[in-house]
C-alpha cells in the first residue's frame, strides 16, 4: 500500500512516521511505501504527477491550503483512497466526515489510536478489488474500478 504523509510541521511528521513505523513493525503481512511531504504543494504537485496513495496522512491547518482541500483534491484522481486527518483543531470533523475521511485524529494522539484508524484505513484497502499486473519493472496494482 502507498501512504502520502503531509504536515507543515516536521516535528509532527516526524511524530507520524514514528507511529507508522510502529505500526508496520507490529503488522509484517503488511507492505507500505510511504512518501513524506512538507507542503500542501508538495503533495498536490506529486498528484498531479500521477502519483496514486491508498492512504493519506494529512495535517488540516497548513499554510495557502487546508488538508481538506488537499484531500479533496486526492479523492477526485483516487475515489478509493483512505484519508487520515491528524490535526490539533476540531473544527474541521464535520467537513472531514462529509468527505468519508477513514479517521480525524487530534493532536496528540496516542499510539493506540493511530492503530486503530489505521486499521480502518488498511481494511478499506483490503476490501477494494485489486488486479496485479506483472510488468518487466514490477508488480503493479490496480484497482478493479478503474480498468
């Protein structure tokens, strides 16, 4: 699975990838690739690129773009994909939940409940119909949905 991490603050993607990082570790049967961006237009920019994420990671309150919007903006290129929102605000969860975010986390968050919303984001994944396609560079994915 490919995982977009994106939070303005390197300290809490620092933050985050720890907690990916434990949770991979407690979940070997799992396989990530995980991209870490510090802007809203990084991550917009690798999209736009044709880079596709199973889940995202985003921070809401980032400088020029909300992460709702970023999310967004995902969700029109990958409608499967899961959406985390890891943010010290509440007052985004409504948009958040309207857009079918998998979790909205408030910073700090604990260990345990990092598992958890990845656990769901893992199972929406799991439940998608995927095609693998063997190419002479690598196995590729692809959803069933968009053949």
């Amino acid at each position: 699975m490919r995982i977009a991490v994106c939070d303005d603050m390197p300290s809490e993607v620092e933050k985050i990838s720890a907690a990916l990082s434990a949770y991979i570790k407690a979940h070997p049967e799992l396989c990530f690739d995980i991209d870490e961006y510090g802007t809203a237009m990084d991550i917009l920019n690798a999209v736009e690129k044709g880079i596709g994420y199973d889940i995202a990671l985003l921070d809401i309150c980032m400088p020029g773009i909300l992460g709702t919007d970023v999310a967004g903006e995902m969700l029109s290129q990958s409608p499967d994909m899961g959406v985390i929102f890891l943010t010290a605000s509440d007052e985004y969860a409504v948009e958040a939940f309207a857009m079918n975010a998998i979790h909205y986390l408030l910073k700090p968050f604990s260990q345990e409940q990092f598992d958890e919303a990845m656990d769901r984001a893992v199972r929406k994944m799991v439940d998608c119909d995927f095609v693998s396609l063997s190419c002479v560079d690598g196995v590729y994915r692809v959803r069933a949905s968009e053949i």
